[in-house]
C-alpha cells in the first residue's frame, strides 16, 4: 500500500524569495517518487524524480527534492521563485521497480501562487 | 511530433452525443492509461493498458469504453455522458517493467452541456 500527503494546498510566496512544497509519503516497498507541475489548462510535466539513486534530486527550472526515507519527505524547493513558477505541483509515489506497469498514486496538488 | 499528444483539445457535448477522444504517443512506450482531472478533486486513474491489453479498469461507468489498438494509440469513446463528466482527460504513457515517469498529454477539456 501506498499514499502520498501534499502538507498545503496553496503557498503565496513573492516573486524571488525561496519555495518550499511539501510532500509525505508511505509505501510499503522502497518507492520512487516524483513531483509533477501543471500550468493552467495543461497536462502534467515532470519536475524530477527520485528512484534510489542520489538522495538529493535536481529537476528542470531550478527545482529540487530531497528525498528523507527517516521523515519520509520528499519536499520540493527553489531557491528564488519566478512568475512563471505559479502553477499547481503535484507529488506522486510509485513502487521502485514494480515490475510492471506504475501504480501510481497522486498528492492533492499544492497551488503555488507568485506575488510580484 | 514528439511526447503524448491528445486530439481534440477541446469539445463541448451534448449528453446524446457520440465523440472520442485520441491520444497518440512517440515515446516507443508500451503502457497507456486515461486519467480523469476534475475541479477540487484529485486526479483520477480510469483505465490502464499495459501492452495492449487493459489492466485497470476503476469502476467508470460504462459511458467511457477505451480502445487501444496498438502500443502508440489509446482512444476514449464517449456516448450519453451527464454533465458532471466535464473534466481534464489526460493520457499519459510508461515503459513497462522499468521505474519510468508516466508522461502526459496536454489533455483535453471537455464540456458537457
């Protein structure tokens, strides 16, 4: 069994000061895990994601997580956000190596929302 | 073209309509799935097809019947739908038996009338 847990479902931050996502996850094998970003009436792209390799992952526009198997995080960070960060963030949880096709499951979605 | 790409992206209907929506995809993968994205509720997995054959199947109703002809091509066919199915669909697609990500489409909107 798994789940994952997004903390906020929204987070105001101004425009070049940190971001900070949360996420928490359970799972009953080692898992993978991934942070998706939606823009208004887009699909989903991939951020980055974890799959036992670097505890510390680096993703596309500034983006990264840290994977904490002891607080079992998976937080998503940006060290000065941008306008076009504002989108909604979602945080997903697999079985690592299942085997076959993804089990995924989803976060809720955290709304990020950049003041100029 | 190159990732997952979804025709129509946009389709209003009538609830005595017939449509179907397409999803194509040029990843060489060989698992794809249709997801269900409405407002203020979490994505919601309809079906999984993993290397043609569907392997999930998350009780929706028999309104959404999904084809897969080949690995690359996954369709929804959609008749007498009620209004609350306006939604994001999204396809996506993996590579089975790897720790793959699930790339999606950019969707498509559809409106119910």
């Amino acid at each position: 069994a798994q789940s994952v847990t997004q903390l906020d479902s929204h987070v105001s931050v101004s425009e070049g000061t940190p971001v900070l996502l949360r996420c928490n996850y359970s799972s009953s094998y080692s898992p993978s895990l991934f942070w998706y970003v939606q823009h208004p009436n887009k699909g989903l792209q991939l951020l980055l994601k974890y799959t036992s390799a670097a505890t510390l992952v680096k993703g596309i526009n500034g983006f990264e997580a840290e994977f904490k198997k002891s607080e079992t995080s998976f937080h998503l960070t940006k060290p000065s956000a941008h306008m076009s960060d504002a989108a909604e963030y979602f945080c997903v949880v697999s079985p690592f190596n299942s085997g076959g096709y993804q089990k995924v499951t989803f976060g809720t979605g955290t709304k990020l929302q950049v003041i100029p | 073209e190159t990732g997952v790409t979804q025709t129509p992206r946009h389709l209003v209907m009538g609830m005595t309509n017939k449509k179907s929506l397409k999803c194509e995809q040029h990843l060489g993968h060989n698992a794809m799935y249709w997801y269900k994205q409405s407002a203020k509720k979490p994505l919601e997995l309809m079906f999984v097809y993993s290397l043609e054959e569907r392997v999930e199947n998350n009780s929706v109703p028999s309104r959404f019947s999904p084809e897969c002809p080949n690995s690359s091509h996954l369709f929804l066919h959609l008749h007498t739908l009620q209004p609350e199915d306006s939604a994001l669909y999204l396809c996506a697609s993996s590579q089975v038996g790897s720790t793959d990500t699930q790339y999606f489409g950019p969707g498509t909107r559809l409106t119910v009338l």
